[in-house]
C-alpha cells in the first residue's frame, strides 16, 4: 500500500487468516414482533469452542461481531479505532496541537459543541471572558478524550485524570494560551479580531429549565428536588449551573459523561464541584451516593442533573426538562431489573424473570440483550458467551431412572448438586464472561444445567448472570464480599478488585433480601417460595401458561389516615393489555399470585403494601401528590385470556417437578 501502511484487518478476516475453512459462520434470523422485522444472530464455530453474537440488522455486523467475540476469547483484542496506532508521546502531541486548534478563528465559527461553548464565554465581561472550562474541554472533544485514553484507558471513569492531561498539554502552549493559576480553564493569549466578537450579539431572551439538585447532606443522606435553572442567552449556561452549586462559575464545574436522554432525545449529564479535597475521610464523607450512582463515576458534594448544552446541529443552547420523575427513572433503569421493567413499560407490575424457557413465551428484550445493555451502560465490555455440548438422558430415561432408585436409602447420588436439566440426547451448556474495558475478568458466569436449545442456553447463561449482577449491585463498598460464589445450579466468579467500587457506585435501588446478599441463591428462591413442589394457594392457572391481563395501580391512603377525612387514590401504572408467562416471576409476586386464581372474563380489586419509594416515584406522574400518597397500593385486575402450555410441555413440567421434589426431599433426609 501507498507510504508502506498496512491495512487494519478486520475481525472476520483476522479469523480467517488463523482458522481458514475451519471456521464456520452460521446466520439466524431473529424475528421481532414489536418491530415487525427480522435482525440477525451469528454462531461462529472454531475447532475448540462457539461463540454467538448480538442481534444485529445486517448478517454481515453480526458476523463481524460473533469473529470480535472469538478474537477476545482467544486474547486478541481489536481496537475499535485508530487509538491504537499512537503512541503515548503522539497522543500528548495531539492533544496539544487540538488545544491550539480550539482557540483559533476558525474554529469559533464552528458547529462543533465547544465552539458554541467559546462564543458564548466571549459574552462575558471582565478577566473571564473568552476562557473555558477544562472540564468542558474534557467532555466534549471527542478527538482530546480519545487521545487522553491512548496515555491511561481509565479516563472514562475519572474525568478529574482527563482535565489534567488538557492542563498539562496547555502548558506547553504558553506563547498562545493562558492556562488559569486559580481555575480550571483556558483561555486564549491573544484577542479575536473586533469584527468577530462584533458578530456573537444576539438577541437576549431567558430560558427556564427544569432540573434535579442532588444535595449531599450532613447525615449522609442526599436529598433530591426539582430547581429551576434560569438561563439567559447572554449568559454561559454552566454559570448559572455553577452558581446553583454554590460555586465562584463554570471552571469550577465537572461535568459527568452523557448517562441517559430524556423523552426527546437530549442528552441528560450530572454537573458537581470539582474536588479539591486532599483528605481521605473528607473525600468519604462528602461523596454523594445518588449521584455517583447515576453517573457512574465519584461526585462530591452536591450535584445536578441537567439536559442542557450545545450540539452540533445549531448554535443555539438545546435543552429539556428533567424532572423528579425522570431522576427516579434514571436510577430505576442502572439495574438488570430496572432495564426490564422500563423496556416492558410496567415499573410496578413487572419484573425479571427468573427463567428463560422459549423464545415464544418471553416478553420485552431477551436476557442477552439486557445484558448487552447493561455491560454497555456500565462501561463493560460486550459479554462473551461460548456454548459447549455433553450427552443427555431423555425426559422418559431420567424419570425411569428416579422411579428405580428412589427408595434406595443408601443411594447417595440423589441430591440438588448432581441434577442436570434434561435434554434429549445432546444437551447444550453456556458460560458467558464479563470484562473490563481494560480486558480485566469481572465476572465468569458457566451453567451446569444442560439445555436441549442452544439458544436456551445462551439467554440462561444471561439471566443468571444478571441476577447476580442485581444481588450485589448495591453492596460494592461491602469489604466481606467473597471472591467466588457458587449455586447449584451454576458456577460464578468474580473478581471484586476489578474497579467494581468505581463501576457500581454503592446506592441501593431495590432492597434485596439479607439471604440473597449473603451469596445464597439457592436458599432466596426457596425463601420467596419459587420451588415448584412448593404449593401455597390453590391456583387455576397452569405454571407456563401465557395470560393476558389488563390492569390498573393506584397509590392509595385510607380515609383514617387522610386529613381531609376520605380515601384518596392516585393512578400511577396501568395497561390495557400485557402479557407474561405464569411460574417464572415475570410479574411481582402479588399479582402473580392474584391472577392465577382467576377465571377469564373476571375483575380483581385487592391491595398490597409499597415497593421502593424511588419505584414508586418514578411510575408516577405528579412526584409530589405521590409523596404524599405514600400509604398502599391497590390494583384492579382483568383477565383477558389464558393460553396453556402444550401437552408435550406440561408432561415436561411433570417429569421436571417430580423429579426435583425428589432429589430436594433426599437431600434432606442427607
């Protein structure tokens, strides 16, 4: 090639030049109902294991990602981009010739974000005219954060490491650019030409925009409420966040990575005070766990969450409200099981499940996916599923075999950890493992249970791994925490050291049950009564039955308890018509339990206590009249229809049952 470059290889093509004809491609369509289309999923064989990819819309993306996939777990890890072409030295080197570039007059009449950033710090007055904050700098040059990831990959999670590297690379720009003593920001030695400053006039009108303050208290509580941040267009919108913050303007100011948008499409960021703390504990103890749990990264003191900045599509400031509703969804949706209840659009009603057991039967996005979207939001590499094959007894086989030795008292084979699900003939098993970008193991998730589908497997493999993600999602700054936790059914790992503190920052969204904390699966699900021998109410409604309901979930307070002497009740959820297969826990308990004891065509009004206050908070419409109303819920239930399972499955179900019941009535006795 011209100038002697190499061409950059693709994965597919890095896979063949290793395996050539050895590795095969194998495409399967993924139809989607809710999008009337069809995506595409890739199974890549190699001689010593498979691995399958995302779903994607083009056959060729997932190709490309089922052979990106192999190539990381063989050790091979592609760049995404061309980062990986410098080397540190030409990455400072970069940084600094894109400083000097920012501040030149061209690139004040850019549509890049920051050029709008600088002409609007050109309308202040005084000594702060003209110059930026670096933190600004930091976030919105994507070319500078990149090249700040070539000198140390973990600016991601630290964006105080980001502003330091444009500090020190503005050093070295002493002839043109004037780096603050006392504040983080940059401004240009020399003035702009009059006739361009002349030309940033504009028009003055004030814009009201409804924000969230996330306030750090001193009882290390956070409290959280809507503020109202006035902006003009005469004014630099991050000073009046800054002055909200109690802070001197925006140099003072860091801004968090883009962590959600709201129901327009604007991005929503966390604005907080840069620390300047040298201490240790006072770090601790200011550290604000709200909002470092929704940015994902260390905020101190106090912070908002805003939808405010520039883009590149105008000049102009864009903006949208962000309300106490949308703080709460925000928090609902860091969580595997938040990612489901907003996907299924039943924050109250739904839940994850706990089981995968055929793709006709699940509801919202499958477990691969929400775990895709979850290691994705957590800044986690893609997962690595991979899929092995063993032999398998058949149903009939298996239920022969319990029946022949069964009452064979000394038979020490019959206990929970020896069971496999049964397959017919050939079973399929799946591990699926969670990295760091870096490429740092932080969770191996491997099924004992055999499967009859590959598939099945796969998206198993997902749920699991994302139940345990739920389990300790909340108890990151835990120091008992074990390296290894197993489960009958599964082996898992995972390495807590692996940035886990910074990756999930320690602010529960859901309480979790103290068993579940403590790492024992097995004894969770028997305690909230999901073993399937285990039969607490009389139920019509057959488990693996498909059922659509129409429902309605008001927020109530009793008239005893109601200063105006009556009952009143607030809709906060409800849906014409849902679906969810019965016995896995798709839908909270409560429901679940109500609505197999119904008869198609019947109407069910009961109540039940509160979830979370921030679950609750975030399904309703009017935050205050809801707080207000934190009493009880009370549902109304219609049964629309009923679809059982088929034959061959409940004789499935059967064998499955009477088997387990076995070998858990065994084990006891052992």
């Amino acid at each position: 090639m011209a100038g002697g470059e190499e061409k950059t290889l693709s994965p597919k093509e890095t896979i063949h030049q290793k395996f050539g004809v050895k590795a095969g491609y194998m495409i399967e369509e993924v139809h989607v109902s809710s999008q009337n289309s069809c995506l595409y999923r890739c199974h890549l064989q190699l001689p010593d294991f498979s691995v399958v990819s995302n779903v994607f819309k083009k056959k060729q993306d997932s190709e490309q990602s089922a052979a990106e996939l192999a190539l990381e777990k063989l050790g091979i890890h592609p760049q995404d981009d061309d980062d990986h072409h410098f080397t540190v030295e030409e990455g400072w080197d970069d940084i600094v010739e894109r400083i000097k570039y920012i501040f030149s007059d061209e690139f004040l009449s850019s549509d890049h974000p920051l050029g709008s950033h600088l002409r609007a710090t050109l309308l202040r007055d005084g000594e702060r005219r003209g110059s930026v904050p670096v933190s600004a700098i930091a976030a919105f040059d994507a070319k500078i954060n990149s090249r700040c990831k070539v000198i140390n990959p973990s600016v991601d999670q630290d964006p105080i490491l980001a502003m330091s590297y444009v500090m020190k690379a503005a050093a070295k720009l002493s002839d043109y650019i004037v780096v603050s003593p006392h504040a983080a920001s940059l401004r240009r030695k020399s003035p702009y030409p009059p006739a361009i400053i002349e030309g940033l006039a504009t028009h003055v009108e004030s814009i009201k925009i409804e924000a969230v303050h996330i306030k750090c208290t001193k009882k290390d509580e956070e409290v959280v409420e809507p503020v109202l941040l006035d902006v003009s267009s005469d004014r630099y919108y991050l000073d009046t966040i800054g002055e909200k913050l109690g802070l001197k303007d925006a140099s003072q100011v860091m801004i968090s990575r883009a962590i959600s948008k709201t129901f327009s499409g604007y991005e929503c960021r966390v604005y907080s005070a840069i620390p300047k703390l040298t201490s240790s504990n006072d770090l601790k103890k200011s550290r604000n766990a709200k909002a470092s749990f929704v940015s994902g990264q260390d905020i101190h003191g106090d912070a908002i969450l805003a939808s405010v900045g520039y883009t590149g599509r105008s000049h102009d400031l864009e903006h949208d409200n962000v309300t106490l509703k949308s703080f709460y969804r925000i928090c609902c949706g860091m969580s595997p099981n938040g990612i489901c209840k907003i996907s299924r659009k039943a924050l109250i009603a739904a839940q994850l499940p706990l089981l995968f057991t055929r793709e006709s039967n699940w509801r919202g996005p499958f477990p691969r996916e929400i775990l895709c979207m979850f290691c994705h939001q957590q800044q986690l590499a893609e997962p690595v599923f991979t899929t092995s094959t063993a032999p398998a007894k058949s149903m009939s086989d298996l239920l022969s075999s319990f029946n022949k030795i069964k009452d064979d008292s000394d038979n020490q084979y019959l206990s929970r950890g020896n069971w496999e699900m049964p397959g017919s003939g050939k079973g399929y098993r799946c591990e699926v493992k969670i990295f760091s970008k870096s490429q740092d193991l932080v969770l191996d998730c491997s099924l004992k249970k055999l499967y009859e589908k590959e598939n099945d497997a796969i998206q198993n493999a997902a749920l699991k791994a994302l139940s345990w993600f739920s389990m300790f999602f909340g108890d990151m700054d835990v120091e008992s925490l074990e390296a290894c936790y197993t489960d009958d059914d599964l082996n898992i790992q995972f390495n807590q050291r692996n940035r886990f503190k910074e990756t999930f920052p320690s602010s529960r969204v859901y309480e979790l049950p103290e068993i579940i904390r403590n790492g024992d699966l097995y004894k969770s699900r028997r305690s909230m009564g999901m073993m399937p021998w285990e039969k607490k109410r009389v139920q019509n409604i057959a488990n693996g039955s498909l059922v659509s309901i129409c429902y309605s979930v008001y927020l109530k307070k009793d008239a005893e308890y109601s200063k105006k002497g009556k009952s009143l009740k607030e809709l906060i959820e409800s849906n014409e018509g849902i679906e969810f297969e019965v016995g896995h826990g798709s839908m909270n308990p409560h429901l679940e339990s109500v609505v197999t004891q119904m008869s198609v065509g019947q109407y069910v009004c009961f109540s039940t206590g509160l979830p979370a206050e921030g679950l609750v908070l975030a399904a309703a419409n009017d935050t205050a009249k809801a707080l207000s109303l934190l009493s009880g819920l009370e549902y109304s239930v219609l049964l629309l229809g009923v679809k059982g399972p088929t034959e061959e499955r409940m004789e499935k179900a059967n064998i499955v049952e009477k088997v387990a019941e076995g070998f858990f009535l065994q084990s006891l006795k052992d």
